[in-house]
DNA sequence: TTGCGTGCAAAGGTTTTGCATGGCA
DNA sequence: TGCCATGCAAAACCTTTGCACGCAA
C-alpha cells in the first residue's frame, strides 16, 4: 500500500472527538451538539475541525452519518464494530429518536435475499428503517 | 372533523406543482430542479411557494421527501398511491440515484414481522434501503 | 524542520420568515 | 369582501473554503 495517507497525526482535537463519540454508545449527535458539548468541557475544538473529523471517520467507516428525514441536520453515530454494526439493521423510531440495534435471524437473511433475488448490494450502514417503536405505540 | 384545516384553496401554483410531481412517474426532483423546470415553462413560481407547497405535500403524504446520503439537498418524489408504494419497499441505488419499487412476498413479510416480533410499526413511507443496484454493479 | 492540523473569518448554498400584495371562494 | 396564497427580500442556518499559524512527527 503506497497510496496509504499520510494524514494521520495523533492530535488532541482528534482523540478527543473520537473519544467521545465513542462514549456515546450507539446514541447520535449532530455537529452542533458537538460543538456545544466541547464548549461545555472547556476542550474548545473549533467547528471546523470537527466537521472535518467527522467527515474522516465516516470515510473510514468508524462513524456513521445520517439525516433525519423530518428533521433538518446531519447526525453522526459511532460504529460499535463489536456490535457488529455492519451486520444487522437499525431501527429508528421517529418518535423518540431511539435507535435500535436490530439482531434478528428473520431480518438478516434480507441482505442475501435482496442480493440472490434482486441483484441489489444493500448497503446495511446506511439503511434505516424508519417507524414507531415500542414505547412510543404505547404512550399514543 | 371540525379541525380540518381551511386551507385548501385551488391555484395555479399549487395544480401546477402537483402535476408535475405528478408526471415524473416515480423519479425524484430537488427544489432548485423544480425551480428552473417552472422557470424554463416560464410559469414562474416563486421557489418560497414551491418550498411551502412540497412541505404541505409531503406532510399530506402524497409526496416523499428524502435526502440522498452522500448529495446536500433534499428530493422530493411524489407517490402513486395507484402503485401501492404504501404497500411495498424502496431500494435506492446510491450510485446511480434510481429508485426501485420491490414487490416482493419476502420483503413484504418483514412490515408484519417487526411489528409482531419487535412491536416496531415501520413507516413504509419512509423507510428506504440504500445499496448498489444491479446495472450499476455490473458496470462496477 | 516539514507539512499536516487547527480555527478564524468569509463564502456558498439551502431553507425559513416578514410583510405587502394578489387572487380564490 | 375576507382570507389565504404568493413572492420578494432578508434573515437564519448549515457546511465548506482560504489562509495564516500551531503543533506532531
């Protein structure tokens, strides 16, 4: 591998960007939140940084960025590979905003099923399916 | 139903919006693609009107409102009830932007599985699969 | 020392809002 | 005639870019 960036400096701005959404633990943030959480912390990380590591992490694949559809801004989630994030699906409930890591032998037989059947690569990070979860049907 | 809202009134703008929308057949339009299309007619319609029409539309649900993963701006795409695209998935190819209606026994399992297995009631509207599709993986 | 990383300020683009006017019912 | 719809201009946002300086290697 020649074509290996060398843009890979170990910086406090980076670590700690990647740290704490690590910390987050499957729960989404968007840039602002970002950006008000580092305030809070006295870390002062300008938004520029933080737009560009986020953007280096989702091209790594170690976060996962998404757009709400009623809502208006980008939000980034960490990609628990011990999860195995990249092997089932998510459930976003448009309700309360949870999302749910969706293990299930029914729905994971989708991806071979959609490429055998219909030729189509589904693209596991990227899809969501969108409802009303649990609590939420409760609580209507 | 005395909370339906008043405001119905039948202009120019608005049935011209609708059937445009109307007569894509399916593929999906972004705000300023609506503009010059209404420009080029030479209709003129303000794109602040267009913009309340889509949102109205959209939240009638005879449009979709979506935004590609890897684009900035947000496509509408209007739904033909006719077709029945409440009653079936989308897969959108991320490399070519088409957009696919799969009518399919297994894939049609999976509304009813959720909400019996996982108590999650998915919105078929909403919910979209991104992936590659054949064509495109062919050419790759 | 070298060159990427950072962050301010400014630019760019999209969407929303205020308000006076126009047009449907 | 009463009100909602329209559309211009401006505001509000979100995101990207230019550039000088700082800092990791």
């Amino acid at each position: 591998m020649v074509n290996k960036r060398p843009t890979n400096y170990h910086t406090r701005q980076g670590q700690s960007i990647l740290d704490y959404m690590k910390s987050l633990q499957g729960s989404h943030v968007t840039v602002n939140q970002l950006v008000r959480h580092f305030e809070a912390v006295e870390a002062d990380i300008g938004q520029t940084t933080i737009y560009r590591h986020l953007e280096k992490l989702a091209a790594e694949g170690k976060i996962r960025k998404y757009v709400l559809f009623d809502d208006k801004s980008t939000c980034y989630q960490y990609i628990d590979n011990e999860k195995n994030c990249r092997e089932h699906f998510h459930l976003k409930c448009e309700t309360c905003g949870a999302l749910i890591h969706m293990d299930c032998d029914f729905l994971n037989k989708i991806e071979r099923h959609l490429l055998r059947e219909h030729d189509f690569q589904i693209n596991m990070l990227k899809t969501v399916f969108y409802g009303t979860c649990k609590k939420c049907r409760a609580g209507a």
